[in-house]
C-alpha cells in the first residue's frame, strides 16, 4: 500500500483512472450500445436482430431528411454568422481609439446572455416573437413597413427567431474567445507593419486572422457540433417537439421523437448513430487539417 | 514574420507616437455610439423580461413581450405572487442550488485529480488517453443522450440527482483547463514535496491544489453556471415533480393550457439573479471560465 502511494510509475493511472472509469462506463459503453440497438427492433425490452433495416428505413424516411437538412443549414448559417460578426466586433474593441468604460460596458452586455438558461432564453424569445402586433420584433417589422409578421408559422422566418436567439446567446462568447486570441499577438507586429504602411484592414487580414488560428480552429470546433446538435432552441421556441410542418425539427429533435417520445429505441438509435459518424467525421477531419492534434500530443 | 519582428526592433517608438498621433477622436466617437447601440440591443431581451415581471402573465401571453406598455397597469402583483403563493417554485431554487453546489465540487476535485496525472507525470499511454479527453470535447451530449438514458434505466438509477452528476465529473474542458494550468507549476515543488517524504497524492493535495485557487475559481464559474442551467438530462432523469429542478420546473408552466403565466414571467426572471448577481462580482472569472480552451497554450 505505501510502496502504491510513492510510486512515480504507477502514480500517474491512478490520477487518471476516474477519467477511463468515466470514458469506459458513460461514453464507450452507450455508444457501443447504440451501434447495437441501431441494428435491433427494441420492443418493451425484448430486442430482435434486424441488421440494417433500420438504417433503410431511415434512408427511405422524408422527415429523417427534412431534420438533416434542418440541422444543416442552421449549422451552416451560424458558422456564417457567429465566426466573422463576433471577429469583427474583437478587433473593434481590440483597437486603441475608443474609451476603455464603454469597451468594458459592451463587453458585459454582450457577454451576459450566454448566462442565461437555454429555457429562459426559449421563453423570452417565443414572445418577442410572438405573433401579437405589439410584440417586439412586430414592432420592428413595422417599422420597416411590414404588418406583423406569423413569425414562429412560416419556415423562414422560424429559422430568423432561431438564429437570433443563437447570435444573442454566442455573439459575446465568441467575440470574448477572438479578443483573448487576439491579445496574446505580440503589438510589434502591427507596429512593424504600419511602419511598413500596412492599413488597419490589411493588417487584420495578414496579421491578426493568421495568428487567430488556433482560436478560429476551436470555434468552428464548437459551433459544428453545437449547430448539428441542435435541439433545445427548438424545442423552447416551438414549447414542445412538434413545429408547422416539422419546420424546427432537427436530427436530435427527431432523435428525441423516435426514442423518448415514441420508444422506437432501435431506429433511434440509427439517427444518433448518423448523427455521431457525420459530426464526428467533419470534426476529425478539420482538426487533422489545421494540424490541432500533432500539436496537442507533441 | 521574422523580417517583421527584426525591423521592428529599431523602430517601436516612433510606430507608436506616430499612431497615437494619428488616432481621430471622430472615429473614437462612432465607435463608441456604435458600442453602446449594439451593448443595448443585446440587453433588450433581459429589459423585455424585465418589463414583463410588472405585467399581468396573461397580458404578457396575449400581447408578446413588449416596451409598448400602458405604465397604469404595472404592478408589483407577480413579486407578491412569488414570495407568498409560487407552489413549487423556491422548492426548485433549492433543489437547483443543492445540486449545483455538489456536482461543481465533486467536478472540480474529480477534474483536477485527473488533469494532474496528465500535467505532471510521463508514461507510455499518455498521449492515447489525451487525445481521448480532446475527442470526448467534440462529441456533443446530445448524441449520447439515448443510449445514456436506457442504461441510466436499466441500471435503476433514473430519478436520482447522483445519475445527473456522475457522468460529467470527469469533464474533459475542466480536465482541459487544470492541465493547462499545472503545466505552468514547476516541478521543484514535487521533487521538494517528494524529499520531504511526501506520498504522490500527498503532492497533489496539500502542495499543489491549495495553489490552484485561481483556476478553481474560473472552473466553479463555468461549470456552476452550465449546472444551474443544465436541462435536457435533468429531463430524461428526472421523474418526481418533487425533484424538479429550475429549468424543468419553469418548461412545465409553458403549456398552451397553462393558468400561471404570471410565475412563468417571474420566475423565469428570478433564476437569472443568482447568476447575474455573480458575474457583476467575478466577471473576470467568468470571462475565463467561459473562454477556456479557446486559446491553446
């Protein structure tokens, strides 16, 4: 016992041990599961072999798809959105013209939505889009001279209330993980290259951008398998699953459908297991190319 | 780059005083209108809500959230509603509270411990179990939720705030974050803490973490705050109303057929304080909490 706790050699597995407890118990074991369930019709616990019926069916399945492609383009547009708009605004604040108390003001008010609770979030906004013409965003759209708007009943304009509710959630998150970025780039730099007489804009796109790299490769990390994993936003702006023409359905929102709500664990299964094999692969594939893991494990 | 940075060396003082010079007030001052319209309309959802605790519920169902309000018809009625007759709801602050406190605790120690092994030791299967914690990071929990959920199930343990805690103490960003941060101790102190007869895990927990305080205190940040608005597993979890949390709580009075707008409103409101009251205090912490692992060392 003593020779265990002084031991340099074995020291090391036993702090580590709680973490392939973990990985072994809650991470490999379900998703084995899941790949296992994924090939069987589970009916009040009885489960029956069925091989690839199940991603056959799924294959044939026209909701499956309007939920891929629901995942997809909200994963796209907030990668379009919530990379360059929350970089822009760091490089604002980075810049050394401006007052530091409004820069400081800016900050906490866009940081302090990421706080707030997904179903807060999902509350609020279901009623700043609310149908009403006196609701906020009817305001606005009257502003503009449009009668209000049936925001959450139209796919388009369903999709802006989900989007505006990822921007206001993430918009100061992002800008805050761009500005830490940002200020661990040596001022010599810029110095050097407005010397050189490098415009502000110039120097943003071949100083700041490139030496941003890391900090871009992990946001566009997050935001892939936050995008495609996206559910609760839905699900609280629609206050439940169901949406007009499933127009808010996405691939764990169907997950959740077929397995929580309807016990099809089987095909279930098979969307998680799509779900996982497509996130994974773009995330893998990204972090191989910008070259994240030689780094982490040299 | 290198050019740059050897060109630079002469000339640093001059490239500064002849930005200074050159900085207009005028572009400072669009600046900071701009700052200040973009910092208000990101604060318009928190105000809306805000405006809505003085409403009437039903009101505020029928008419959306809105600033086009009649000021005669505010009233403080929801905040006598929410400390004399809110059913359930402080009942849910507390449960939220309670298990917050000890699943940031248990995460904190648990983390730590491990992000140790992996900062202050070499052997042979480190870099395998590292990359590991990294692609733990990029699986989403969504996809884990429904096989997570029929073993919790099978196992019997559904309903219990131990099943919701468990799984996440080993959380790969705060495994992430704490090795960082021990990569930066230096070793002397174990090699000292070892020639005083110290035993490894000895090292660990009376040497190294009482000098951890800084990460701790960004690290209870993050992971309090993901807590206390954790929702989609509390609501596979959870079954017992008496057991509900404040996220579930507050989604049950969001039906079509609801009578009790008025704590929906208000208590929604409510559970953003404790978090709000925080940051105001720890900003700082909170900042770097939340961008941990963005900027990779």
């Amino acid at each position: 016992m003593k020779q265990l706790l002084y031991s340099k050699r074995l020291a090391p597995y036993f702090f580590i041990l709680p973490f392939l407890v973990t990985l072994a118990v809650f991470w490999v074991v379900p998703l084995g599961r899941s790949f296992v369930m994924s090939t069987q019709e589970v009916l009040y616990g009885q489960a029956t072999f069925i091989g690839l019926d199940n991603y056959e069916r799924l294959w044939q399945d026209r909701i499956f798809w309007q939920a891929l492609f629901n995942s997809l383009r909200y994963m796209v547009l907030t990668l379009v959105l919530l990379i360059p708009i929350p970089l822009a605004l760091a490089a604002l604040i980075n810049s050394n013209i401006g007052s530091a108390r409004i820069k400081g003001f800016f900050k906490a008010s866009m940081f302090v939505p990421a706080l707030t609770s997904v179903v807060v979030a999902g509350i609020v906004f279901r009623l700043i889009f609310a149908e009403s013409d006196t609701a906020i965003m009817n305001q606005v759209a009257e502003f503009f001279g449009f009668g209000p708007v049936r925001w959450l009943r139209g796919d388009i304009t369903g999709l802006v209330a989900l989007l505006a509710i990822a921007l206001w959630r993430w918009t100061g998150v992002n800008m805050m993980y761009f500005l830490a970025g940002m200020q661990a780039i040596p001022t010599e730099y810029y110095e050097a290259a407005s010397i050189d007489g490098a415009s502000r804009f110039r120097q943003f796109l071949h100083i700041t951008v490139p030496n941003l790299r890391p900090t871009i490769v992990y946001v566009v990390t997050i935001s892939v398998y936050g995008g495609l994993a996206m559910f609760l936003e839905s699900f609280m702006l629609y206050a439940g699953n169901n949406s007009p023409n499933n127009q808010g359905l996405t691939v764990v929102g169907y997950l959740y459908r077929k397995g929580i709500e309807e016990n099809d664990l089987g095909f279930a299964s098979a969307v998680g297991v799509v779900l996982l094999v497509i996130v994974m692969t773009i995330n893998i594939s990204y972090l191989v190319a910008s070259g994240t893991f030689r780094k982490e494990a040299a | 780059m290198a050019a740059l940075q050897e060109q630079d060396r002469v000339t640093t003082v001059p490239a500064t005083a002849a930005r200074r010079r050159r900085g207009p007030s005028a572009a400072a001052w669009i600046q900071s209108v701009f700052l200040v319209v973009m910092a208000l309309i990101s604060l318009v959802p928190l105000l809306a809500i805000l405006v809505g605790t003085f409403q009437d519920g039903n009101e505020v169902i029928r008419r959306g959230m809105t600033f086009d309000v009649d000021l005669g018809t505010l009233s403080l009625d929801n905040y006598v509603l929410l400390f004399t007759d809110s059913g359930p709801y402080f009942r849910w602050f507390a449960n939220t509270l309670l298990l917050t406190v000890g699943q940031v605790a248990g995460t904190l120690l648990v983390s730590a411990f491990v992000a140790y092994g992996f900062a202050m030791y070499e052997f042979r299967t480190k870099t395998l179990w590292f990359i590991m914690v990294l692609l733990v990071m990029t699986v989403p929990f969504e996809m884990l939720m429904l096989p997570l959920y029929v073993q919790v199930n099978d196992m019997g343990l559904a309903d219990t705030y131990v099943v919701i805690a468990l799984p996440f103490l080993a959380s790969a960003v705060t495994i992430f974050f704490f090795r960082q941060y021990f990569l930066g101790i230096p070793k002397e102190i174990l090699e000292a803490g070892r020639m005083d007869g110290v035993s490894e895990f000895g090292i660990f927990f009376r040497l190294v973490l009482p000098i951890t305080k800084p990460a701790m205190a960004a690290m209870a940040i993050l992971n309090g705050m993901l807590c206390w608005n954790n929702f989609l597993w509390p609501l596979l979890v959870l079954r017992s109303p008496e057991k509900f949390t404040l996220p579930i709580g507050l989604n049950t009075l969001l039906t079509p057929y609801g009578n009790n707008y008025e704590l929906l409103i208000i208590g929604a409101f409510f559970s953003l304080i404790p978090v709000l009251i925080l940051f105001l205090a720890f900003q700082r912490f909170f900042i770097e909490g939340i961008t941990a692992g963005a900027v990779k060392g």
